[in-house]
C-alpha cells in the first residue's frame, strides 16, 4: 500500500462510498481531487479507473496505479480486461447489445466498437433523451425504421460543453438538451441537467421575496441576542436547552419569512444566532479575559446554530 497521510485515506473513503451509490461523475472528481494531492496513490488511480467511462483514460489509469505499485492484482486486472475488449468487434455487435440491453448496468463492461465508443455512452444518451420521447431514444422500444443507424450515429456524435467548449461529451441535459460535460452534468432522478436548469428548479422552491428576508431579521436578531444573553446566565444547562433554542428561533424564523424558503436564507439565520450568541459574550471576553463563562457561550453558539439552521432548510 502506499503510504497515506489521514486526509488522504478519509477522502479515498468517501470517494469510495460515492463511486458505490452510483454517483460517477461526482467520485471522479473526488478521485482527481485526491490525485491532484497525492498523485503517487494508486488507489486513487484504481477508483479513478473504476469510474471514468472512456477506455483510453481507464487504461491510462490503471497504468499509473501499476506504475506506482507494479504488483498490484486490482490494476492488472483491469487493464488486462481492458485490453481484451479493446479487440476490434464490428461496430453493429455492439448496437445489438445495446437495443437488447436498455438498462446496461456500470460493470457490465465498457465493449467498444471499432469506432472505439463504448456502449455505456450510448446508455448515456439513451438516459437524456428518455423522458421527452424523441425519435433519438435509442435502446428504448421506438419503432424500428430505416434511419436507425443514422439516429445512432448522431447520438454518439461528439459534442462539446455548453459551459466549457473545449470539453468533449456525449451527454446533454435531459431538460433543455444543451450538451453538457461530465462536471456540469448533475444527476437528478429524472436523468443528467445542467447546472442551469437545476437552478431554475430551485427558483420555483424558493419563493422568499425581500420583505421576508427583512421580517427574518426583524425577528431573528432579537431573539438570538436574547438566547446568547441566556445562556451566559443559565450556564451548564446551555449544553440540554441550546438546540431547542435554536430550534424555536429558527420555527419563528421560518414563520415570519410566511413559510416561504429563501436562498441562502437558512445560512442567514445561522449567522445571526452566532452574532446573537457572540455579542452578549464580548465584554466578558474583553475585560475577563479566558473564562469559564464563555464556555457556555460557545456551546450555545454550537447548538443554536445548527439546530436554527436546520429548521430553515
Ligand atoms: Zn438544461
Ligand atoms: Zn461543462
């Protein structure tokens, strides 16, 4: 194993699990991430492998990992896999596996035609094109018609990255159909949107308007200087009644804003419960210098803020 410091192993961890749930594009960017700090780990570079869906960097990968660690059975094995499919099938076995198998799972093998397009990229058009029943759906039940091969052939084209036009995809955004890149690309359970279209969502979930960011602050600032001044005085019982605090002011919050969510509104109110917990405390931490009582401070600031927080999402 190569050495690792703790960070390292910790964001391989979480890297891992991401890459188990499925979440590909989001654990290659872990696994880069990792990379780009430890480039000499080839378990990275192994996970990397594991995710990325074009053949050339999966080999390349796995090269790097057997570069580092030369006896390393995963990175062997990989490659040899690999290179057995990289043996030139005609380019229609490989559109006949696909119309037979709409649902081509991640490990069920990334065969490449003599083009050297892997299948699941097909899968990936497959997947943007799905819900809005256009002719391109390719491995769904569309009729069979003569322009089959055609269709096919425009769906595998390569695009480029509406955000980033010097990246390379074959995904596009199963809303609006720009194409985007693997990084912009955000899976949704609907299939893969692009970063736009994901924040007009959200512009219908939050409805807050103005005048309730004001009446938020209105109420919060209040009662958050109240609660910080309280938990100096009560002391010890800060530690059982701090998250109820925060989670009364955080239901009033949410009350005055008229049960409308605002962006950013939930970090907003954090924050006034930090100002609220830290301004009863600043004569005691200027003139007292280190004491007891700012304790009670802190643990307030702690568990007033997450609780208010989350009763704001
Ligand atoms: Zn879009
Ligand atoms: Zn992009």
């Amino acid at each position: 194993m190569t050495e690792s410091t703790p960070r390292i192993r910790s964001l391989l961890r979480q890297a891992d699990r991401v890459a188990e749930s499925g979440k590909r594009s989001a654990a290659e960017n872990l696994y880069r991430q990792i990379i780009e700090e430890a480039p000499d780990n080839a378990s990275a570079w192994i996970g990397l492998a594991s995710v990325v869906r074009d053949p050339a960097e999966q080999e390349n990968a796995y090269e790097r990992a057997l570069e580092i660690e030369p006896d390393n059975l995963e990175a062997q094995k990989g490659l040899d896999q690999i290179q057995e499919e990289q043996i030139p099938d005609p380019v229609k076995d490989g559109l006949e596996e696909a119309e037979q198998a709409p649902s081509l799972s991640d490990n069920s093998g990334e065969k490449v035609g003599t083009t050297s397009r892997p299948i699941p990229e097909i899968y990936d058009t497959d997947l943007s094109f799905g819900s809005d029943g256009d002719s391109l759906v390719i491995g769904g039940t569309s009729p069979v018609h003569d322009h089959t091969h055609l269709e096919v052939t425009e769906g595998t084209e390569v695009l480029f990255c509406a955000n980033h036009p010097s990246r390379q995809t074959h995904l596009r955004c199963n809303k609006c159909g720009k194409p985007i890149c693997s990084s912009c690309a955000q899976p949704t359970p609907v299939g893969y949107r692009c970063p736009q279209c994901i924040r007009e969502h959200q512009d219908i979930y939050y409805t807050a308007r103005p005048l309730d960011y004001l009446l938020v602050i209105l109420v919060t600032v209040p009662l958050s200087l109240l609660g910080g001044w309280l938990a100096m005085r009560i002391g010890f019982f800060t530690i059982f009644l701090g998250a109820g605090a925060g989670t009364l002011i955080g239901r009033i919050a949410f009350w005055a804003a008229r049960r409308r969510r605002g962006r950013g509104m939930p970090q907003l109110v954090a924050a006034i419960v930090v100002i609220g917990g830290i301004l009863p405390a600043l004569p005691l931490l200027i003139f007292g210098g280190i004491n007891f009582g700012l304790l009670w401070s802190g643990v307030y600031i702690f568990t007033a803020t997450g609780a208010a927080y989350y009763q704001m999402r």
